[in-house]
C-alpha cells in the first residue's frame, strides 16, 4: 500500500465540521456584506437630497437646477447673508420668536404633563381610569378637529397676532403623547421609593420633585427635545394665529420665499432653509439616543 | 418604644376582603414576626398599620394615639423594604438624611445621627458612594441605618432579607437580632421564612387568609400548636399527619392500630394525629408500625427517611446522620402518645 | 368627608393643568365644533343654525369634498403600506447585530424628524421641478420625466415619496419588535429546516403582527393628519386641478381663506368620524391576525 487514497468515509469528523464552519462562515460573511451594500445604497438615497439642498444653498441660482453634483464650483456665501434679509424682516426676528415660543412651549410641555404623568402613574384619586381612558383618547384626535373651536377661543381673548395661543395650551398638558412616554418611564421606577419617601415625610409633591423627577431626567429630555423638534417645526399652529411678519416663526418667514411672486432667490432660500433645520439636527446629533430611545418605548410620531 | 394595638382590622379591595378582622396587641418592646403563607395578607397587614395602605374597618392604635388617618410620616415609624427602596440619587449619607432633613432637624443633629447610624451599621466609609455602588448587604445595612437615625419609636420589616443570599442572611439575622437587643424597640417583622420568625422573634403571629391562626412564642407554637394550619406550617420538615377515630382515651389509626391517647385527652370521632419527623421513634413505641423506605435525604447531620406504611400513608422520619439506611429497607417505627400532637375534626388542639 | 377630600385632592392637583386643558382645548372644541358644523357662522356675524344643511351639501353638492375625500384616501391607502413595507425592510436588515448599526439608524432616521418641517416641503418643490433633480435623473438614464407638480397625474407622487422617505419612526419601532422575537425560534425553525422565506411568514410576521398593527394604526392616523407638506407643494390651494386637495388642506382654507368656520367644521367632524371608523376597523380585524403572545395586565 504505497498509494494512499482518501475517501470520504476516511475524512474525520472534525474536519467535516469544521468545513461546514467554513462554509457556513462564509455565507454568513457574505450576506453581511449585500446587506451592508443594501444598506448603504439606501441610506445615500436617504440622504442626498438634504446633501443636495446644502449644496444649492451655496451655488448661484443658475447652477442648482440640472446640477445633481453636491460641491458646489464656487461657494456663492453670500446667500446666506442675501436670505438672511431677504424678507422685510430680518431672519434675527424670525429666530428670535421661533426660539422664544419653542423654549416656553418646551418648559410648559415638560411641566405639565409630568404633572399629570405622576397623577396618573402614581396617585389615587376617585376617577382615575375614567380619565386616563380620555387622556387616552385624545391620542387620536387630530388637530384640525379641534382648530376651529380654538381659534374662536383665542380669538374672543383678544389672543389672535400673540404668541399665546401657541404657549397658554402646553402649558394646560395639551400633548397626550408625552403625557404616555412619561407615565411608561414612571411605571418602572419601584413604587416602594414613593412609600420610603412618605414614611421620610415627604408629602406628594415632595415626592415628585425629589424623587420621581431626578430619576426621570432621560423621560424628561427625551419629551424636552420632541417638544423642541416639533414646535420648531409647527407650521399650521402659526400660520392660523400669526398675520404680522413681525410675529413669524421661521417656518412661516421660510414660506414667504415661496409665495413671493416668482422672484426666484433659490440660493438663499435654500440657505434660510438650511438655517432652519440646522438646530434639529444638531439637537438630533446630541440626543441621537435618546431620541431612538423614546421612540422605541412609546412609539411616537 | 410603643406598643402596637390593632381592634377589629379590615382590609378590602372593591368587593374583596384580603384582612378579615384581626385584633392584635404588639407589646411595647417586643420582637413581633408576622408569618404565613404568601398571599396571607402579612404585608397588607404591616402596610396598614405603616400607613401605605388604608384601613377599610377597624381602628389601629401606636401607642394611646389612633393612627387611622395620619399619614405615614406623622407616625413615628420606620420601615425597611425588601427592595431597599434606596433613593438611587442620593449618596447613602443623603439617603440617611433624607427624612431628617424633611423633619427640619438642624444641621448637626442630622450629622450626629447619621454618624451614630454609620457607625453602628459599620458603613462610615460607604456615605458618599451611591446605592448602586453597592452590594446586596451593604444596600440592606444602608436601609436599616435609614430606619434607625429617626429613632422611631416603632420599626417595620418586610421581608428585608429575601433579596438577599442564604449566607449573608444567616449573617443579617444575627445583626438585627443584636440590633434589637441593642435598641430595644419595638419591631414588626414580616417574613415567609420560619426560620427567621423562630430565631428572632419574642412572639410569633401565624397568619393564614387574612385571619390569625396563632399567636405566641416560639416555642409555644412549635410545641403546642393551636391547630392542623400552624402545625404543619411550623417546623421543617413538616409534621406528619395520621388521620383517625377516636372513642373516648383511644383512637384507632386507620389501617395501623390503636393508639392509648395522653391523660386528659379524650375525643370522638374523626381527628387527626400529628408527628414531627423527629419524634418518630426507630423501633418499637406506644404504636408500633412498620413500612418500607421510599427515599433518603442525607443532610450530614441527620438523614430523613421518606417511610411508606402498610397503610399507605408515608412518614418522614429524622434519623441521626450516621446512620446507614438505604432505599427498599424494610424498617419499624413507633409513635409515642405524649410526643404526638392531636387535633379534632376542625383541626382544633385537644388538650 | 374630610378622608375623601384628603384622599382625592393630591391627584386632583397634579391633574388639574391637564383637566383644564381637556374640556377648554380638547372635548369643550370638539362639542363646540359638533354645534358649529349645524350652523353657518362667518365670524363676523353670530353663528346661524340651519340644522343638518352642511351635511347635505357636502354629500350631495360638493365636488371639492369628494375630491378632497379620494386624495386624501389614495395618499393613505399608497403610502402607508409602502412605507410600513420599506421600514420593515430595512428593519430586517439592521436586525442582529450588523457593524455600524447606530450610524445606519440614524441616518434612515433623521428624514422622519425633519419630515414636518417646511425646509423639506420647499425642497421637495424643489426636487420634483419639471427641470429639478428627480427628472435629471431620470435623464441620465434616458428617462423623460413628466411635470410632476403641475400635472394631476403625477403630483400626488411627490407626496408618497416624501411619505415613503419618512419610514424612520416605524423601522424603530421594528427594531424593537424584531429584538424581542427570542433567537430560539430562529433556531428551532432551521432545525426545523425552514428557508429564509419560510422563518419570515412562519416567524416573523406571526410574532411581530401586534408591532404591524400598532405602526398601522399609528401611520394610517398620520396620514390621514397630513397638511404641511401638501399645503407648501400645493401653494396652499390644493392645486394642481386639486390633485392635492388633501382633507386638511380643504378644511383650512375653507375655515381660514373663506371663513366658512360652520362648514370647515363639518368637515372637522366628518374627519374625525373617519380616523374613528379605520381605528376601530383596525382594532375590530386586530383579533383575527394579531395575536399577542402574553396577555400581561
């Protein structure tokens, strides 16, 4: 027997394995690597039109449209400055009200309904899932329903033209969403802290203030930072209740650009654009997991 | 230090009664532990009387005040969680303060208790770390020391020592008991463990569907059970149970002979007798029977015997741990009369 | 007396922002605007009751309802589907562990957050321009693209696609769900010799139905909700021919252009009605496809 040959009855069994590993191995090696290319061709397409819009922001006029590069071939800047002033009101107006009903807005939203949050996720009180069922329905019920009614309200407050009718609701908990993310955070906190905290001599609002408040500050952000994305970008709560350009928001002023007769400022509309969404993304690049986060629990918007 | 009445205390949710009327009268001083099954209602009952869950009927008493409708903090208690309930904020020393400063004790007597607390619970160096840097008996110890700087007149456990590991509650229940001895306040203890009620407490309650079965010492509810519930829920492992008729001073054991009852006990009808595994005799007693072993259980010092009888029924017998019993032995017990216990038709005590 | 008032008044005061706003924003309006869809009320003159007219009108005389009423449905019924398809997708491929997965996430994420706002509604004009980026495109590959915001045929397009690009907030959502479908079963079903196909419709879907179910509702709700994106590609009429009279878009500028607040509030509740009637269609059909595994109190 000079001649050895191997059949496969004589391979071992360890190595039959471990070229089942190899194989397996490398479809799995293999689909990770379609996946990444699926992946990654989807989140350009995602992508490039925000890509896109940044890039226009900085061409002449003559150069976004037809042009699908993303490097512009001169930096045009003073788009920038041109949109900036493009409107007989200056963007500083626009982003100083923006700022100053988004931060009452954001202050109210996260007091108020973190009161009725805790009412509801750890008092008792006669009535209780009577009005959670409500609180829960207003969930569903969808803005323009109720925009007539309030718009008469406001309006016989002598509130129309102020910023008022944009506040005054956050501050009422008008936002049943967060009212739902935080009763879900609240739920997890053990209930025997409160009842320590009574025994300490804490009285209710005690316990909220120094107990459920500090251990809920990730709940608290996260609504914080929705309730920012989402008054910054409301669109139809002031174009109803705000007639003075003096009294825009930045969505409002942005809209300007479009109806404006035909006078095509492309570039600088693109840069005010850009402008506006600029503190969302940064807030999104900051508080990215918080944000995934919160959706994930409560599935918001 | 105050003593503790409850008259006449009743607990319902909606149509559910959970405490049926239980009148109680906790010593001034005393080392009270609440036991039962789960579901027996001993939390709800230590609840209620902490003021974490409201009285449906009855009244409760600490010391000559009626404490019904004064919240929680106005009772001068304190309760360890079985949880801990530590402020997961807070430093243990500002867990420690907490309810001090709520109280508006001034400043330096907040830091003299806390210390005291530190240094009698050995965690002086652990205040500044926060709960989560801790282990499962530092956290228990941090809970006891907040209970202990407000000097209450009146303590409540729930169950402290289920969270943690079997070693480290043998170590625990020697530092409350040493705490206890040290303090001398009043204590109400709730716990599932028998062994923790027997070794701590000055008086047990067996509590059983919200009624109590049995108040007493320890040894009073070991050696003198009130009836079928509190015998076999006291003692492990649990009491054996023959069932028989009696007539007159005799009861025949079904299917194993006649038994000559102690003086002073006499029944008839249906009553049931009761052994612990370690008063079963090996060898002849006042009732000899024999069977055949089932199982052994070897614990080093003892060894339990799983004994099927003729009759069918199966006794659990403590033998000594030397001993070399093996599985299908054949072997003969006896029952003695005065070592039995004996309960009526209603599992009531005879005698 | 004094138990219950003490017993009460701790919940009654945490809740008290909250209770004031539900009657004065939220059930005060919606019976407010129940009165007001019977009456003809310009604002200027006090409301004038003239019964159900509003009604008969919309339903038997009002092209533009109908109108408003079938973009609105088509917008939902091709949208949501789409997107729910789209976001479970790419759910799928993010699932399990893949490198990178937090760069992915965001970056498919963060169209949704900007989804509402007016920059993307401008740039999406800008997009879909007869000369813009998507017909350029098309060009390349020898394509011709229509005029997509001035042709009825095509500008509801505009609308899915920006729709479709917001799957974001659902695919989150997925990725919850699919994390808490156990690995066992995966590996159960391949003893089991089940393919790749068959673990999806046998496993998956089964296991995560309540997830579909919940970003159904959740999508089909905001949907129906729409208005900013299809005000600003619109102009804020609706236009082109009404190819983008959405429902809102309709009521807001019959409230708010023409001030016929009685009518723009039948149409208020004629709305309402309808998100009511596909939620409780979605939770009615709920028990015929969703089951949950555990039902937890």
């Amino acid at each position: 027997m000079t001649e050895a040959t191997i059949t496969p009855a004589m391979l071992s069994t360890a190595e039959v394995a471990r070229a089942y590993r190899e194989a397996k191995a490398k479809r799995a090696k293999r689909a990770a690597l379609l996946k990444h290319v699926f992946l990654i061709v989807t989140s350009l397409i995602m992508i490039y039109p925000l890509l896109w819009m940044l890039a226009s922001s900085l061409k002449p006029d003559n150069q976004i449209f037809g042009d699908l590069g993303l490097w512009p071939r001169e930096f045009q800047w003073q788009n920038y400055w041109a949109g900036w002033n493009a409107l007989p009101v200056s963007f500083t107006t626009f982003f100083w009200n923006s700022t100053v009903v988004t931060v009452l807005s954001v202050i109210g939203n996260v007091i108020s309904c973190s009161f009725a949050a805790y009412a509801f996720a750890r008092l008792e009180f006669s009535g209780k899932t009577i009005w959670f069922a409500l609180m829960m329905m207003t969930l569903m019920i969808p803005y323009h329903v109720v925009l007539i009614p309030q718009y008469l309200l406001f309006l016989n407050l002598g509130w129309v033209d102020t910023y008022l009718p944009l506040i005054v609701p956050r501050f009422l908990a008008g936002d049943a969403f967060f009212i739902f993310l935080m009763i879900q955070f609240f739920r997890q906190l053990p209930r025997e802290l409160d009842e320590a905290a009574m025994i300490d001599g804490c009285s209710p609002f005690k316990i909220y203030w120094a107990i459920i408040m500090p251990l809920s500050l990730p709940a608290m952000a996260t609504a914080a930072i929705f309730s920012f994305i989402w008054t910054w970008e409301d669109f139809l709560g002031p174009l109803v209740y705000l007639n003075d350009m003096e009294d825009y928001t930045v969505p409002l002023a942005l809209r300007s650009f479009i109806s404006s007769d035909g006078v095509s400022q492309y570039g600088p509309m693109f840069a005010m654009s850009i402008l506006s969404i600029l503190p969302i993304i940064l807030f999104f690049v900051i508080f990215q997991r918080l944000i995934i986060r919160g959706i994930a629990m409560s599935g918001l918007k | 230090m105050a003593a503790v009445t409850l008259s006449e205390v009743r607990k319902a949710y909606g149509n559910v009664a959970v405490i049926h009327g239980i009148d109680l009268a906790v010593n001034s001083g005393e080392f009270l532990v609440l036991v039962g099954p789960s579901g027996c209602g001993k939390s709800t009952l230590l609840r209620m009387i902490a003021g974490l869950e409201e009285i449906t009927d009855g009244t409760i008493a600490i010391g000559d005040r009626i404490v019904n409708d004064l919240p929680a903090s106005q009772r001068n208690l304190s309760m360890v969680f079985q949880s801990y309930a530590l402020y997961p904020h807070m430093s243990v020393r500002k867990n420690l303060a907490f309810g001090l400063v709520n109280l508006r004790m001034p400043r330096d007597e907040i830091d003299r208790r806390v210390a005291e607390a530190a240094r009698i619970l050995r965690i002086e160096e652990l205040l500044e770390r926060k709960p989560r840097q801790l282990s499962g008996g530092q956290k228990q110890r941090v809970a006891i020391g907040r209970a202990i700087v407000r000097e209450p007149q009146l303590f409540l456990f729930d169950e402290p020592l289920s969270n943690l590991d079997a070693e480290l509650r043998v170590q625990m229940r020697v530092e409350l008991a040493s705490l206890y001895n040290r303090l001398g306040t009043t204590m109400i203890y709730v716990t599932h463990d028998q062994v923790e009620a027997m070794t701590m407490a000055t008086r047990i309650v067996v509590l059983n569907k919200g009624r109590i079965e049995q108040v007493g010492t320890p040894y009073e509810l070991y050696n003198a059970p009130a009836n079928l519930f509190v015998a076999t829920f006291i003692g492990s492992p649990k009491m054996n149970v023959l069932a028989g008729t009696a007539a007159g001073g005799r009861a025949e054991i079904a299917g194993l002979g006649m038994l000559d009852l102690p003086g002073g006990i006499s029944a008839d009808g249906q009553i049931s007798i009761g052994v612990r595994p370690e008063q079963v005799v090996i060898g002849a007693g006042d009732l000899t029977v024999s069977g055949t072993i089932t199982l052994v259980e070897y614990l080093g010092s003892e060894v339990f015997l799983y004994v099927r009888l003729n009759s069918g029924d199966t006794l659990l017998v403590q033998a000594p741990g030397q001993s070399q019993y093996k599985i299908h032995d054949s072997i003969t017990l006896g029952i003695n009369s005065k070592e039995a216990h004996y309960f009526n038709g209603m599992g009531l005590r005879l005698g | 007396m004094l138990r219950f008032f003490r017993r009460n008044f701790a919940g009654y005061a945490f809740l008290s922002p909250w209770l004031i706003g539900f009657f004065l924003l939220a059930i005060g309006p919606i019976l407010a605007s129940l009165y007001l869809s019977f009456t003809k009320y310009n604002v200027v003159r006090p409301p004038q009751w003239i019964g159900l007219d509003n009604y008969f009108y919309m339903f038997q005389m009002d092209q533009r309802f109908w109108k408003a009423l079938q973009v609105t449905f088509s917008f939902v019924v091709i949208s949501v589907p789409l997107k729910l398809i789209f976001a479970l997708g790419v759910a799928m491929a993010l699932d399990k562990g893949i490198r990178a997965i937090g760069w992915y996430r965001a970056l498919f994420y963060l169209p949704s957050i900007l989804g509402g706002s007016i920059a993307v509604a401008i740039l999406w004009r800008q997009l879909f321009n007869y000369d813009g980026v998507i017909n350029s495109i098309l060009r390349l590959f020898g394509g011709d693209g229509p005029y997509w915001l001035s042709d009825p045929k095509y500008s509801l397009w505009t609308l899915i696609v920006l729709a479709i690009w917001q799957f974001g907030s659902p695919m989150l959502i997925f990725l919850a769900g699919l994390r808490a479908i156990p690995q066992e079963l995966y590996e159960a079903a391949e003893i089991d010799a089940a393919g790749p196909v068959r673990k999806f419709f046998a496993i998956t879907v089964p296991l995560l139905a309540p997830v579909i179910f919940f970003n159904l509702v959740l999508q089909m709700i905001e949907a129906f909700k729409s208005f900013s994106g299809a005000f600003i590609i619109s102009g804020g009429t609706g236009a082109p021919l009404d190819s983008l009279l959405f429902f809102t878009v309709y009521l807001y500028n019959e409230a708010f252009s023409f001030l016929r607040m009685g009518y723009a509030s039948a149409l208020a509740w004629v709305l309402l009605l309808i998100i009511a009637l596909f939620t409780a269609i979605a939770f009615w059909t709920s028990k015929y496809w969703v089951h949950y595994e555990n039902e937890r109190g």
